[in-house]
C-alpha cells in the first residue's frame, strides 16, 4: 500500500513516498485473499504518513490505483460478508468447466475481454453460490447485497458512496467491452441482478470525503477524488507506453505484457485479455502467473549461490538442456489451463541447478513471446518497455527475455509507475495535461 504527493506536471514529490507491505493471505484450499477491513485501515495509515510528510500548498486532487480482479461481497449495511479474493485465488476453478459447457467461450471472449478462468468473477460467483449436486447455496452469496472491488470498498468507507470505475469493472470478466455497461447476458446465468454491482461512473466522477475523515484529514476535506482505477492500465500510462506500437513489460512477483489501443480489437486473440483504461481508451494484452516470484523460488529451493546470474551469463548464448513448465502457481495467458503444474523435465545426472534456474529464465521468456507473438496479430510493436523488480535486479534475465521477444528492451526509469499513471489520467481529466495517443 502506497501514498505518494504529485504537483500537477505528474511529477512525484520527493520523500513523500509511504509504503506499508500488504500480502494476500494463501490458504491450501487455493485461496488468495485479505480481510477489508484490514486493507482499509492500511488505506487509511499510508494516507496518515503522507499527509505528515506533505510540503505545504492546496491539495486539488486525489487519484488512486488498485490490483485487477478482485471481488467481494458486502451486505445491505455495507459492511463484508466475504473476505476480498485476489486474482490468485482459485478455489472456484472447477466452475471454469461448467462455464464452458453452458456458455460459448469464444463469444463471451471478445464480448467480455476475458477468458473463462478463476481469477475473473464468473466462476469464482458460481463457486460462491455453491452450486453443486444437492443444489445448496452459499449462505455468504445469500447474505451478499452488492458485488464489488476492493477499490469499491475503500471508496464506500470514505465517502459512503458506491460506484466503480470502467477500467476496475472492465476486469471482473462480467463487463461487455462492447456496450461499456454489464453484461446482461453473464449476469442472468450467473443469476446476479443488477442492482446488485456498483453503478459503473463516468471518466470524471468525483466524491468527496464523508465527515469522518474529513475531520481526520482537513487538508483533504476539499479535494475532489477520483474512483480507483486499475493498477494494470495505469502501469502502461506511467511507464509512458500508451500507443499501440509501444508494450509494457512488468516482471515482478508475477508478469505481464500490454498495449494501449484506441478501441478493442473486434476479435480478441485467444490467449489474450481485453480491457478498459477508461471510456476512451483499451488494454490488450496477456499476464502470468509464475514470474520473479519463481525465479525466487528455485533460488530457494535450490539453494543457488547468490552469484547465479553472473554463472549464467557466463554460459550464454548456451540454451539449457534441461526443460522447465513454467506454471508453479497456475497458468493464466496463453493456455487458461486452470489444472497446469510447474514441472522440472530433461534431467539427467550430467544437470546441475544452475541448468534449471537457467531454463526456468528461458521458460517465462518464451511464454512472454507467444504474449507478444498474439499482440502483434492486432498491432504491431515497435517497442517495448520493461519495469519490475525481477528485471531491475537481473540484468542476465532481461538479456534472455529481450533475446526472447528479439527485441531491446528499454529499461524503465519511472518510479511508482502505476500511482503516476493514475495521477496523468486524474490531470488529463480536469484539463492539467494531455496524454499523447
């Protein structure tokens, strides 16, 4: 959790940067979630810190970003009836196969943007429903008055209003990237009504703080705030990439590789996502699961000297011989598998662990090619512009990724990518900038 002051060029102030740590909670039923109350106050404590960090001036504005996907549930009070469910969470992925029988994947794909799989709504709300062969539902999904974001959340707490923006509701797997509203064809199979999700606001909805943190932060009790946008999007537009010729690559814990486009493409690549960065512009592009996050792992669990990557660029341009399926922690693009497994294959007692680690590297390069390889049936890339920390701190795996996608990578010097890119969009808004397109 972060908070940060910006002036209004989108520049960010120095050391007014706070940061809390935040981790979802793994469960060994697949679950991946954080209490909201407990995220909240998070919210509330980086705010906090800031503020007491803040240089003197008006505060016009408040612009925020969230992780993608989310969901939970909230009663009539607006207090939770679910825990938040992170994208990661994949308790409900034996309701991906129920989707697929029912629905046609392939319409609902470029109608919704996204792929039947567990880390969007459609299943996770039928495993939440409870629908099995004695035909008993959930007592949460009963109890549930609206389903919502995290970002929805936060938004409810300060200001006692509900409402989402377009690019967090774009990534539910329930939204028609055609019509810009839910779709009504996914909301009557999975039987949620309506009124029942947030309303979902124009581009320059603002809210005000309720009297409570008003109170709490005086400095903030005239600001207009912008709904939470996603992480994913802004990302593109703090890194500088928003043209369709420019892609963003982000390895960290996990990956991901996107493009901003004017409009979505009228056919969605199959082992791609679609969605909104607002009313005006799309994201196309594919996410893994497995990332730093894996890398991390093997080096663990191998007990890899801490010199590895110089012990690797020695071998290079020398492929591995040994064969690494790059899905520890599932597979998202291209496959949407939701039963793959990692797996380490080819060994032979001629093997050691740097052949392993070495071939996990080459591993997620390739899968971030075939993302590119799919982009670039729509658009072609020039160039592509690289950020996380599994890269910053491995110049030896972004020579592989970029050897990969034969292409140079341009290693990003923006800091806090995301939470800029939420600042740009807020500015562009209210007339303070233009972002190129």
């Amino acid at each position: 959790m972060r908070a940060a002051f910006f002036d209004h060029a989108g520049t960010l102030l120095p050391k007014t940067l706070v940061k809390i740590e935040r981790k979802l909670k793994a469960t060994t039923s697949g679950g991946s979630e954080i209490d909201a109350d407990a995220a909240f106050r998070q919210v509330v404590a980086a705010i906090d810190g800031a503020i007491a960090k803040s240089p003197k001036g008006e505060i016009t504005h408040v612009a925020s970003c969230t992780f993608w996907h989310s969901l939970m549930g909230i009663d009539a009070a607006g207090m939770p009836v679910t825990p938040v469910y992170g994208w990661a969470d994949n308790q409900s992925r034996e309701h991906v196969a129920t989707l697929r029988k029912k629905l046609d994947e392939r319409e609902t794909h470029d109608r919704t943007g996204a792929r039947f799989h567990s880390s969007f709504w459609p299943a996770k709300l039928l495993w939440l429903q409870g629908r099995n062969t004695s035909g008993s539902e959930c007592a949460s999904f009963q109890r549930t008055s609206k389903w919502i974001s995290i970002g929805d959340y936060i938004t409810l707490k300060l200001s006692g209003e509900l409402a989402t923006s377009i690019s967090i509701a774009s990534g539910t797997g329930i939204f028609n990237l055609r019509e810009n509203e839910w779709d009504q064809q996914l909301l009557k199979f999975l039987k949620v009504k309506r009124p029942q999700l947030p309303m979902i606001a124009p581009d320059s909805y603002t809210f005000r703080l309720n009297s409570k943190f008003a109170k709490r932060w005086p400095r903030l009790a005239d600001a207009e705030w912008f709904l939470p946008a996603a992480d994913g999007a802004t990302n593109n537009i703090g890194s500088g990439c928003i043209t369709n010729d420019t892609a963003a690559l982000m390895v960290g814990t996990s990956g991901a590789m996107r493009v901003i486009l004017n409009e979505p493409p009228k056919h969605i690549p199959d082992g791609l996502w679609c969605y909104r960065v607002d009313h005006e512009r799309a994201v196309l592009g594919g996410a893994l699961s497995d990332g730093g996050g894996l890398l991390d792992w093997l080096r663990a669990n191998l007990n890899l000297p801490k010199n590895v990557d110089s012990i690797i660029a020695k071998r290079l341009p020398a492929k591995s011989p040994v064969r690494v399926e790059p899905y520890f922690a599932g597979q998202r693009s291209t496959g949407y598998d939701e039963f793959a497994t990692g797996s380490i294959q080819n060994l032979t007692m001629a093997n050691d662990t740097i052949d392993v680690y070495l071939a996990a590297m080459e591993a997620l390069a390739s899968r971030f090619a075939e993302i590119l390889r799919q982009i670039e049936t729509v658009t072609p890339v020039r160039k592509v512009v690289a950020s996380g920390g599994a890269l910053r701190n491995s110049p030896v795996f972004t020579r592989i990724i970029s050897s990969a996608l034969d292409r140079k990578l341009s290693l990003s010097d923006t800091s806090e990518a995301s939470m800029r890119g939420a600042v740009l969009l807020a500015l562009e808004t209210i007339g303070k900038i233009q972002i190129a397109d």
